[in-house]
C-alpha cells in the first residue's frame, strides 16, 4: 500500500480505500470477506455511512481486535426507519444514530466524523450554523468520541464553503473524469455550435472549472480529499456509456488520486474480487494507468444518470430505488441469467411507485427516477 498524508489531520492514510454502501445489506461473511482483503493489503480508511443496523454489526464483527488499524469515517445525520435510510438535521436523532454506530461498531470513537450528504445553500446554512449539527460534532470531538470532522457533498459551492470554513479536516467528495466535465451544481444548457454548461445566475462557463476550483481549495486549506464514487458507480466500464470510451477501475482511480487535494479514493466493493480490482492500482503499470483516452471526448454528459447512491431514500411505498435502477440498467448492459431473479427478490417492484416525485427533489444527480421506475416494469414486467 502507498499512503498519503489525509488533509490537516496528519493521519496517513492508503491510497485505496474502502467504500462499504454496496455492503449494506450483503450477508455477513461477504462483510467480513470483503474486509479482511482489504486490511491484507493495507487498506486502513473505510466509509461507513449506512445506517442500517446488519451492516454496522457485520463491521463490528469485522473489526473486533483490529478496530487500531484502521480509520473508520461515519456520519452525522444518516438515519434509518422502517428499514430504510434517510437524512436528517434534527441533532437529537443525529446524535442517536452516531451512539447506535458507536455500539455497533464495538468502539468509543470515531476517526472521522462526516456532516452528512450537504449540497443546498439553505442546508449549509442550517449545518454550520449555531446550534446546528456542526456545533454537535464539534462537542463530540471535544469529547473524545470523534477525532476529526468532515464533511460529504455532491456539489461545489456548499463544499467550497466548508472548506474555506476553516470547520473541517476531510472533505468526501465524487471524484472521476465523467463529472469533472460538468460544472459545480450540474446545471447545463447546449449552443449550437457546442456544449458549455451554465450555473444559476451566472455567466457561461467551460466545464469542470468549479471542480477544479475545489480540488485547488482543498489542497491550499490542506483539506484531505476523499474521493468517493470514483467508477461514477460502474458506467466508466461500460462499452455503451455515453462517451464511447471505456475505462478501467485501474485508470478511474489513478484520474481520481492524480487531482489536487486527493489523499485516498473510496471504490464502492461489494465482493473480495471487486477489493482486489482496486487493490491491483498498487501494482499497475503507468500504460495501465493511463487515462488520456477521455481526451477523444471533450464532454462527458453524466447528468442525469443513477449512481445508485441512494440519497433519494426514504420511498413512501419502500421501493430500493438504487437496487431497482442498477437492476434495470444491469439489464440493459448485461445478459446474465440472474438479473431477473434478482428483481424478483426485491421486498418492493418497480411497479408499486406511485409517481409521488419526492425522491426526485433529493437526487444529487437530477435523475428522472420515474421514467427510471417505468423502465424497470417495462424491463421486468411489473
């Protein structure tokens, strides 16, 4: 493993990290499995923002008699009812799911303490304001119980902010060559002549400016990067993405560890082998690592395309939005026999959506979720 110095916080940190979301409801031994390749190879950084209750006990599990090596990152104001995820503000319900994870884990500590999942002005504003769940984590770390604070977002502006803050050691931010092409808030408009993207209320602006105005800022403030979603959950591998050109996890990780203020990257792994495609970076060679390819493709339009994050949770109805898009997309991509059966063990289909739109107001990604839930029934006929 090679180790970066993560941000202020002076921790070193692998290069190859582990995102644990695609683990949330894995069964134990995949957990573990997944784990222990990780911390075999050196992995000491891993991601935990679920809060489902199996998927903070398997990692408990994991880590008993290990918890020393490695850094665990959780977060502020993910919570979970009714078997579902979901994001909060409110400090009290916060601060129960930080103790649940705390106890889960087997630990009295949290390495890095996450606001969690803050893209909108009006929710900067209520985070980092006073009373807010910024002055709880500050308390939790003068406590002991947390280390250091971070921060997690989609967007630049509320990221920026954090940063020049002066309130955070670690930003979780996605990170790879399909969205450094658009522009902080993912707004876009086409000309006729080319496509330029454009945010609210101001002027025209070449793509991936902002972004990289951020990764700048971080590396300046000495803010550790995180970089999280470095596949853009999996479509850089897919023959028929939007750009043509196809990547590698090899050459996604090295465009994601090659921008300013990256300490480590955090591929979402769901099995060992998916550990060890990340882990085989260490080991590559620099032709196997490049990634000018992407230069054949000035703009790659990503906007508006699933990352299976599941941020759009909770569904009225309980629908796994995440599960139900990468089903159906899986479908479209890949003729595995298992895909429909897969579907079938789905607790809620696609077909029990009630066009209700809510999860479309909290998608990072403005993604149509509906025309998305439309597509699975079409695909899987209900």
């Amino acid at each position: 493993m090679k180790y970066r110095k993560l941000g202020s916080t002076g921790v070193d940190v692998g290069i190859i990290s582990l995102g644990a979301e695609h683990l949330e409801y894995a069964p134990k031994d995949t957990v573990i499995s997944v784990l222990s390749e990780a911390l075999a190879y050196g992995v000491n950084y891993i991601d935990l923002f679920m809060a489902s209750p199996s998927v903070r006990d398997y990692f408990g599990m994991a880590l008993k008699n290990r918890r020393q090596r490695v850094m665990v990152a959780g977060h502020l104001g993910a919570a979970y009812k009714d078997g579902q995820y979901y994001r909060t503000r409110d400090k009290s319900i916060s601060l129960e799911f930080f103790y649940d994870l705390l106890r889960r884990l087997q630990t009295d500590y949290i390495d890095v303490l996450m606001l969690h999942y803050v893209d909108e002005p009006a929710e900067f504003d209520i985070v980092f304001s006073l009373g807010g769940p910024l002055e709880l984590a500050i308390q939790l770390q003068k406590e002991g119980k947390a280390r250091y604070i971070g921060m997690s977002s989609h967007r630049v502006p509320p990221a920026l902010k954090a940063v020049k803050s002066g309130h955070i050691e670690v930003l979780m931010y996605p990170v790879n060559p399909a969205f450094d092409t658009l522009p902080g808030d993912m707004s876009w408009i086409e000309t006729k002549k080319d496509q330029w993207y454009q945010q609210p209320g101001t002027s025209t602006v070449k793509p991936g400016i902002e972004r990289k105005e951020l990764y700048h800022a971080c590396a300046v403030h000495n803010v550790g990067i995180v970089a999280m979603k470095p596949y853009a959950a999996g479509r850089l591998f897919r023959p028929g993405n939007v750009s043509s050109i196809v990547l590698t996890p090899v050459q996604c990780l090295h465009y994601a560890l090659s921008q300013p203020g990256v300490c480590t990257a955090v591929p979402g792994c769901k099995t060992s082998a998916e550990m060890q495609a990340a882990i085989a970076y260490l080991d590559a060679t620099d032709e196997q690592k490049d990634y000018s390819a992407i230069n054949a493709n000035t703009l790659w339009q990503m906007q508006g395309s699933c990352m299976y994050c599941n941020h759009c949770l909770p569904c009225p109805v309980r629908i796994d939005i995440g599960a139900t898009t990468r089903l159906a997309d899986t479908a479209a991509y890949s003729k595995e026999d298992n895909i429909t059966t897969q579907y079938e063990a789905l607790a809620v289909k696609a077909s029990e959506c009630t066009h209700c739109e809510e999860c479309m107001t909290r998608c990072p990604f403005g993604v149509d979720v509906i025309a998305n839930m439309t597509r699975a029934v079409e695909i899987f006929g209900k």
